[in-house]
C-alpha cells in the first residue's frame, strides 16, 4: 500500500464531499443510512470513511464484496435459479438507504474468462429491479451514490505500471496531494458545470464524432442537458448527456481496452443503423462482446455520450479500470458512449415527471448494462443545431466555445 494515513483520510473527505454533492435534490440528514460497500483491499479507505460518517451522525451499513473466487466460483457452478436468485430483504435494503459508497480494489481483473458471458448477462437482469428502486429515489431526492478505486498490484500490473506509479496516478488524478482536495474538487467541478451549462444552452438537434476510426452521429433527443462531475463517480471530469437511442447511426471504435465482469476485451466496434448496432466486433474478446449486446432489448443501443476536456484531467495512462479511463486526459481528451441504460439526470426537466412512459417517449434507453466504451484518438465533435447551421464543440481534446 502506498497511501499514507494522511491521503486516506484526505480520500475520506473527498469520497463523503462527493456523495452529498451528488444529491441534487435534497439534503442529508442526522441518521440517514449510508451504505458504504468495500472490497477487502481497500479496507484502509473504508476504515477511514466509516469514521468520518459515523462522526458526522449517519447510521453506517458496511458490506464487504465477494472476492473474485467466489464471484468464479459461483458463475461456474451455480444453475439458473441460483444466477437469479435474490436474496430476502435485498429490496428492502435498497428501498431503506440514503447513500451508497462503493469502494474498489480488484486483486483479479480476469477472474471470469471461462465463464459462459450469457450466464454473467442472467444474473445481472435478475439484479436489475434492486437498481431501479435506487434510481427512483434518486429521481425523488431520497438516495445518492459515489464511487472509487482502491489502488492493488492487480491494477497496476494489467495497467503496466507499478503500483507505486499506479498509486501516484489515483492520488493525482483524486488531488489528494494538495492541501484541500475538496476544495480543489469544488473548484473543478465549478468550471466544468460552466461548459455543461454552456452546451445545455445550445439548439443542437445532432453531434457528429469524426476520429481516424469512427464517424458517428448521435441524435440529442428533446428535453435533454449535458451534466457534469457531480459527486457520483471520482475522480469525475466527464461532461455527459443521455441521447434518444434512436437517432444514432455511424461506427463506433473504443481504442482503449476495457475489463469488463472479470473479462478483457479489445478494440471493439460497432456499426449502428436506425439506433442499433447492428455489426458488433472486436480485436480480443468479441464473443464476450456480443453476448454482453444481446443481454437484453436495449444493449445494443446507447444511453450515455460522454467528452472529457484534457485540461482538467490529470490522468495520463491506461489505467485497467473504466472509471479512470472514461476520464483519460492525456494528448487528446476522450470521448465514451455507454452502451445500455441512459441517466435520468440529464432531462431537462422535473425528475419527478421522468416515469417510464416518458423516458420511452422520449428515446432515453433502459437496459441491465451500462457499459462505457472509451475512445482517445484525435477527434473533432461538430453540434447540428436546429436552425441548419454547424459549430465544431469539441477539438484537439477540449471544448470550444
């Protein structure tokens, strides 16, 4: 381990800061109920946390996750009741807390590569109801939830770094070297709500993604804004929005690898026509790849198109985890879409009118995957607005406006 007691505790105040800022609507309370969930490599950050919310009169639930054995262990052996199985008192659990941390430090980053990816796609579509009483509440101003990695030799050795230099890049890209990390957050996450705002503000009615290996067109969709930071993931630097699935067609190319439910895969491409896509392949791990798509209606379709400006992102390598990569900085920035589920928060509108009638009215996708596919080629994003006319948004890895 190579944080001090000092950034662990600093980690702590940024992790709680970013769970009451992703609480748009609402505040916490004394005594809410905060689920602070943990792999066991990162129990020195837990540790650290479950004081400071204890100290801060919220009644703490921890729970440790499985490690990567069991999780092998049960998609190799268990049969089809067992993969659906949900445990009594889960939705209860789920419809009870205000908060949710998760903290992750993976110690197997392929543990599920001789599992069947159809078995992997059962069991998160049996889980998917435990994640939409969630989404509910937050759309209520009743829950939020943030979450982390933890830095391990695993992470380091398929980021091929040391874990001392995989260490320097989490504590970089978190600020945890300076004096306030949270106020540098609060700084951060200011200025790129300006540009969040900014977009929001325009008519665009279609955003085009030109790259050496993509021409994508993405329709905005009506009543949508583009979101940024927020609390919910750190460190965040994104600025997103949920598109209408339905207006999307063009190539897609994910330049950076992904490891995705104990699987690796590689260059992955898709082909979409009417709002699906349509060809599915990838350089490594394509089988895993398409039967991820097939898990369910809407996995072939996209929820999330996300642009991260590279002068704000301190993060500068591959990093073996989507969190850090959707947030690459680097040379040229980056650009993801998540293919699967859409975020509520970015209607531009009442949360509490976005019912389910609506958000397919509206082409805001709905799937048990959200999976985000990361591009860092040079790339030049130009808005369609409404009124016929064209403005480049996004070039050279930053936005212009």
């Amino acid at each position: 381990m190579f944080f001090t007691k000092t950034q662990n505790e600093k980690y702590a105040d940024v992790m709680i800061w970013a769970l009451q800022t992703a609480r748009r609507n609402g505040q916490f309370k004394p005594y809410d109920v905060i689920l602070l969930r943990s792999d066991l490599a990162a129990l020195p950050l837990a540790q650290a946390i479950y004081g400071k919310l204890l100290a801060q009169r919220y009644n703490v639930i921890l729970r440790l996750n499985s490690p990567e054995d069991f999780s092998k262990e049960f998609y190799l052996h268990a049969d089809d009741r067992q993969l659906a199985f949900v445990a009594a008192g889960e939705k209860e659990l789920q419809g009870a807390i205000n908060g949710l941390i998760s903290l992750r430090a993976p110690e197997d980053l392929t543990h599920l590569k001789k599992a069947d990816p159809a078995r992997i796609a059962k069991s998160a579509v049996a889980r998917k109801p435990l994640r939409e009483i969630l989404d509910v509440r937050e759309q209520k101003g009743l829950f939020s939830w943030t979450l982390c990695n933890y830095p391990t030799e695993e992470l380091a050795k398929r980021a091929g770094l040391s874990l001392k230099e995989y260490s320097q890049q989490v504590a970089r890209a978190c600020f945890l070297n300076e004096k306030d990390p949270v106020k540098k957050w609060q700084e951060v996450t200011r200025q790129i709500t300006e540009i969040g705002r900014w977009l929001s503000s325009l008519p665009i009615q279609t955003l085009r993604v030109e790259s050496a290996h993509m021409d994508l067109e993405i329709l905005l969709g009506e009543k949508r804004k583009f979101v940024a930071g927020g609390g919910c993931n750190v460190p965040s630097f994104e600025i997103f929005t949920s598109p209408d699935w339905r207006g999307t067609r063009g190539v897609y190319f994910a330049d950076l690898s992904s490891y995705r439910s104990g699987n690796y895969v590689k260059g992955v491409r898709l082909e979409f026509e009417k709002g699906r896509a349509v060809k599915v392949a990838a350089q490594q791990g394509q089988e895993f790849v398409r039967k991820m798509l097939a898990m369910d209606p809407g996995a072939a379709q996209i929820g999330e198109f996300s642009l991260t400006d590279r002068r704000f992102s301190k993060i500068t390598k591959f990093m073996a985890d989507i969190l850090y990569d959707e947030n690459f900085g680097g040379k040229y920035g980056n650009c993801h879409v998540a293919v699967g589920s859409s975020y509520a928060d970015t209607f531009a509108g009442p949360q509490a009118k976005l019912d389910k009638k609506l958000k397919e009215k509206l082409g805001f996708n709905d799937s048990s995957l959200h999976w985000d596919l990361i591009n860092t080629e040079d790339k030049t994003v130009t808005a369609r607005l409404k009124d016929g006319t064209s403005r480049v948004i996004y070039q050279k890895g930053q936005f212009v406006y």
